[in-house]
C-alpha cells in the first residue's frame, strides 16, 4: 500500500492530473501486488462507478446553473445583492457573501459558483479599493456554500455513495449555508470596518424592488426543487430536470436566453461533467483496489484500536477528511473514504444525515484549502493575484468555515431540525 | 480563457492537421450538445408521462445512463485541452518552461500506459457482450417497427476504449504542439490545471 500512495504522491507532485495519478498508481499497485489478472476488471468497475442513474443530476444541475448564469441572473443576483447590504458596513464584500450564498441556490458546483462570480465581483471589489487578494479569496471561500446550500452534487455523490437520502441531505444542508454565511458577513463588514472599505450608494425603493423582481426566479429555485423532492412530486434526478427546464423558461421569459446560448452551454457543460465522472469512474479503481487490500477494514479498525471516545474519533475523522482534502477534491475523497466512514459513523453513532452534512462540507472545504484548493487556483487566476497572496488573505476565512464545521459535527439540531420539520 | 482553438499562430492557408483538429471538434461538440439536451428532453418526457398519461417511460433510465456514459469518454480529450483536469501545478508552475515540457514528456509514459491498460481491456470486456443486446432500444423499436433492434451492449462498453483512444491522442498532441512552439521560441500556451469554465 506504501506503494500506491508513493506513486500518487509523486505523480501529484509533479502536476499529473488527480485522476490520472488515481488511475496510475491503482493499476500499478495491481502490478506489483501480483493481482495483474484483475487488471481485466479495471474499465468495467469505472463503468460501473458512473452507470447510476442519479449521477445524471451531475450535468443536469450544472447545465441549469449555466444557463441562468449566461441568462444573466448572476448580474441580477449581483445587483439585488447591492440593494439589499451594499449600502451597509461591509459594501462590496458583504455583497459578494450574500450573492454567494442565492448563487448556491442555482449552483451545486463551487468551482462554477466561483467562477462566475469570480469575473464579476472581483473586478468590482477591486474598482472600489479592496486589496485584490482579499476580494479573490472571499469570492474563494464563499463558494464553498455552493454545494452546502440545495442542490449540491457533492451531496448527491454522497447520497449516492452511502445511501443517505440525498432529499434529507440538501435540506439539511440549509442551516449551515446560512451559517457559513453569517459567519463571512460579519468578518466581511469587521474587516470593512477596520480598513475603511467604501460602501455602494443606498438604492431607491423603486430599484430594489425591480432588482427583486429581477431576481425572483434564481431565488425561488431552490424551493421548486426542495419541495418537488420532498413532496414526493419528482426525483432527485428529475428534479435536475426540471431545473434545467425551468432555467430555459425563465431565460426566454426574459429575453436573456437565445437558442444558441442554450446551445453553447449544453456542450461547455458535457465536457466539464465528462472532467468530473471521469474522476469519479477512475476513483472507483482504486476504491477497488482499497477493499482488495481491505484498506478500510484496517483504518477503521486502526482508528478504533486508539480510542473508544465518539468525540476523540470524530475529531481524527474529520481531521483526516481535512487532510485528504489539501490533495484531492472531494468527490474522489467520498469514493476513496466512503467504507472508512460508514464504519466510523456506525461507531460513533450519529445520524446519516447529520454525519453526511458534515462530511460533505468537510471535503468541500478541502477545496478552499492549500495546496490543492481549486477555489483559490481560480480566483487568482481571475484576479491575477499570485495564489500564495490570495491563501494568506483566506486563511482566516476558512477558519470561520471550520467552526461552522465544529458547529454542525457538535449541535445536531442545526442539520436535523428542518429533516424532521419536513420528513419524506 | 482557453479554448479548444489549435494552438500554432500559424499564417496563410490554414494547415490540413488544424483543419481535421476543428473538424473533429465541431464534431465532437455538436454530439456532446445533442447528447445533453436528449438527457433533458427524455427526462422531461418521463416526468411528463407519469402525470400527464399516468404511465411510465421504462426504457428512460436505461437510455439516460448510456447516454452519460457516451458524454463521459467521448468529451475526455476536448475536457483535457480546456484544463478541466485538476492537478497540482503549485510546485512544477514556477520551473522553466523547457524543464515544465521534460517533466510533461516523462509523465505522459505512465498515463500513457495507463490508457492503454483501460482502452485495451476495455474493449476485450466491451467485446464479450457481443450477444447482449440493449434492452431500452430493443424495447423503443419493437415498439415502432414490431421486431428488436438487436444492438450489442458492446457499443456502450466501447465508450471507454474511445475515451482512452482520444484522451491519449490529446495527450500526445498537446505535449506536441507545446514543444513545437517551445523550439519555435514562443511562450507556450501552458493551460493552468484549473478548471476554466466559463460557465
């Protein structure tokens, strides 16, 4: 085992795609290990880690975000932001948590969140004299509520993965992103405090009110899909859907959408889902190779042998998940960890839910942190900032995510109030 | 933001390789594009069928899954040219570009091989399901011509010999072009192993 994690190390280290050095180093432990005639099995477990019905919500969910993105809502969101707090404390940077978080609403993916906000705020942010590292980064770790607000394809991947009902799982999901949220706005508007940011023009009532009106359908998203999963109306996967079908209505509604754009975003988001299953199918490789060795059997067991303390364990988990999470991104974490962690809940007995939500913001913060944090890789490409400035000015921001993590891992009822106030 | 156009700045006519590279990938995107709006169209039929004619499109999950598969391999190599491929560049980012192109040439031996393994025995395991037939299009034309279709399953299982074939091609063609720019003196068009989106 100490090879195959040698391998992917240094194939990692010297910039190899994550799931080529997945791949790679799963097949070359087979090598080694003397199991080389099971090699013949290695296409048909990637195929068989993406032929599942419910990861079909992966495109379809992304497709939606990108159609209200090209559809304009993003600018929308952006502006009903301003006249909801840019006039307040925090300005621009109070803004950009709360667009954040009604992105979230139409996004399950932080990379597109961060992206697509990314180009906008920054560049504002940064006309209005906030240092560009800092507007990078908060535009970085604010994305993480991408997949933590409903719908979120990490939490699909886990649902899918450990069984949890992913209805129950996005719900819950709603109490941390506006916690996480809570959080960045207030460091948003001390921090704009002490070093004087300025704040945007009060808007008229008239304007608010169109920027409302403007916005309504990204903002009512969210409930469609929550109440047509919960009430039992459609799928999971359907609802995905029915996203997609919205966000279409919608953009022609208003004159946003053309045939083409449509068009232009079905392909650009094949091929960035295509990136994402093919993670997930190599992962599944070695996930293979994992049970062969029964890896998860001996860290679970490992980790049991240390302490008997729920608490004790749940804290190496999740510091182990954290870790996990400066090298890989979070999907291939679900898939490599997943038999880990049903065995470790099992053992510490908490509720699926309430332990999913938890392990699934974990990872996700491992996308906000070095040195492979996506989220920040992007920002500093948008604001051309070098990446170790916009980690600094992060730094502090992913500690306020980490405590909202402690939060949820200690105070059940913030993931499982709204579940059993709505139960399937 | 990068974008699956052919790297050389090439003056005059248009060379034959640029042109069959555009060719392939207006190709490529306009299968992709059907691919992902006949998702949509098919899981909006099923929602509909169910409350509207009461009943259930049972060929819609299978057809859907393949589908999917089909995205996945066949848009591998134009995901690996946009940089939609998460690594590590933080230490290699900051190294000559000459020694960055002797670091790509190595490692593109173990991916290499890595293709080959999945592709070649992807299609010995695509190729054992001769017999199989798919069940959701088998069950689509009985419906409008009275007999099966008869089609293999192997087309489906092959996706991932396609994928690797053309996830291997863009390897090689992309450490290509960068060394031939490389030699060429120009900077080289390192694609950031970040997502680039534009989404």
């Amino acid at each position: 085992m100490t090879a195959f994690f040698g391998i992917f190390a240094l194939l990692l280290a010297s910039g190899t795609p994550i799931a080529l050095a997945l791949g790679i180093g799963g097949a070359a432990y087979l090598w080694m290990s003397g199991n080389w005639m099971l090699a013949l099995a290695l296409p048909q477990r990637m195929m068989a880690g993406i032929d599942q019905f419910v990861l079909l919500t992966i495109p379809l969910f992304i497709l939606a975000g990108a159609l209200m993105n090209v559809g304009g809502l993003t600018d929308r969101i952006v502006v009903f932001a301003r006249a909801m707090v840019g006039h307040r404390q925090g300005g621009m940077s109070s803004v950009t948590v709360l667009s954040s978080g009604f992105f979230a609403g139409i996004s399950g993916s932080a990379t597109a969140e961060a992206s697509a906000l990314g180009s906008i705020l920054i560049p504002t942010m940064r006309r209005q004299g906030i240092p560009p590292a800092y507007a990078a980064a908060l535009v970085g770790v604010s994305s993480i509520m991408g997949p933590i607000i409903p719908p979120s394809l990490t939490m699909i991947v886990y649902g899918v993965l450990s069984g949890a009902s992913i209805g129950q799982l996005f719900i819950a999901g709603v109490v941390p992103g506006i916690l996480l949220a809570a959080g960045l706005l207030i460091y948003a508007s001390w921090r704009a405090r002490r070093d004087g940011f300025p704040v945007t023009e009060r808007m008229g009532w008239a304007d608010r009110r169109r920027a409302t009106l403007r916005t309504l359908p990204a903002l009512i998203l969210p409930l469609i899909i929550l109440v047509g999963i919960k009430g039992g109306i459609f799928t999971t996967t359907e609802a995905a859907a029915v996203a997609v079908v919205y966000a279409i209505i919608v953009g022609f509604l208003y004159r946003d959408l053309t045939p083409g754009k449509v068009w232009e975003a079905a392909i650009a988001t094949g091929i960035a889902s295509a990136a994402i299953l093919f993670i997930t199918a190599v992962a599944n490789i070695v996930a293979f190779v994992f049970t062969l060795e029964q890896v998860p059997t001996m860290v679970a067991g490992g980790i049991a042998s240390i302490t008997e303390n729920p608490w004790l364990i749940l804290l190496m988990l999740n510091v182990l998940l954290l870790v996990l999470g400066m090298f890989l991104e979070p999907i291939s974490i679900l898939i490599l960890t997943m038999p880990v962690l049903l065995a470790l809940r099992q053992l510490i007995g908490m509720d699926p839910v309430q332990f999913g939500t938890m392990v699934v913001l974990n990872v996700v913060i491992g996308m906000a942190t070095p040195p492979v944090g996506i989220l920040l890789f992007i920002v500093s490409g948008t604001s051309q900032q070098p990446v170790t400035a916009v980690i600094r000015e992060a730094l502090p921001l992913i500690g306020i995510a980490l405590a909202v993590l402690m939060l949820i891992a200690l105070i059940p009822q913030l993931t499982l109030l709204l579940p059993t106030l709505f139960p399937s | 933001m990068s974008h699956p156009t052919p790297r050389p700045a090439a003056a005059g006519p248009t060379p034959p390789l640029v042109r069959l590279y555009r060719a392939y990938c207006a190709v490529v995107r306009s299968l992709v594009g059907t691919a992902m709006l006949a998702l949509v169209a098919i899981m909006m039929a099923q929602v509909l069928a169910r409350y509207v004619f009461g009943g259930s499109l049972i060929w819609a999950e299978e057809l859907c899954r393949y589908i999917l598969i089909w995205i996945t391999f066949l848009s591998l190599g134009l995901a690996w040219d946009r940089g939609e491929f998460v690594a590590l560049d933080l230490l290699t980012g900051g190294l000559a570009q000459a020694v960055q192109l002797a670091i790509r040439t190595v490692l593109a031996v173990p991916i290499l091989w890595f293709l080959w393994l999945i592709g070649s025995s992807g299609l010995t395991y695509a190729l054992r399901f001769k017999a199989q037939t798919i069940p959701a299009i088998d069950f689509i034309w009985t419906n409008l011509t009275g007999g099966p279709a008869g089609i293999p399953i192997t087309y489906v299982y092959i996706s991932v010999t396609v994928g690797c074939a053309l996830l291997a091609a863009h390897v090689v063609a992309g450490l290509i072009v960068d060394m031939i720019a490389w030699r060429a003196g120009r900077q080289i068009h390192h694609l950031p192993a970040t997502a680039q989106q534009e989404l």
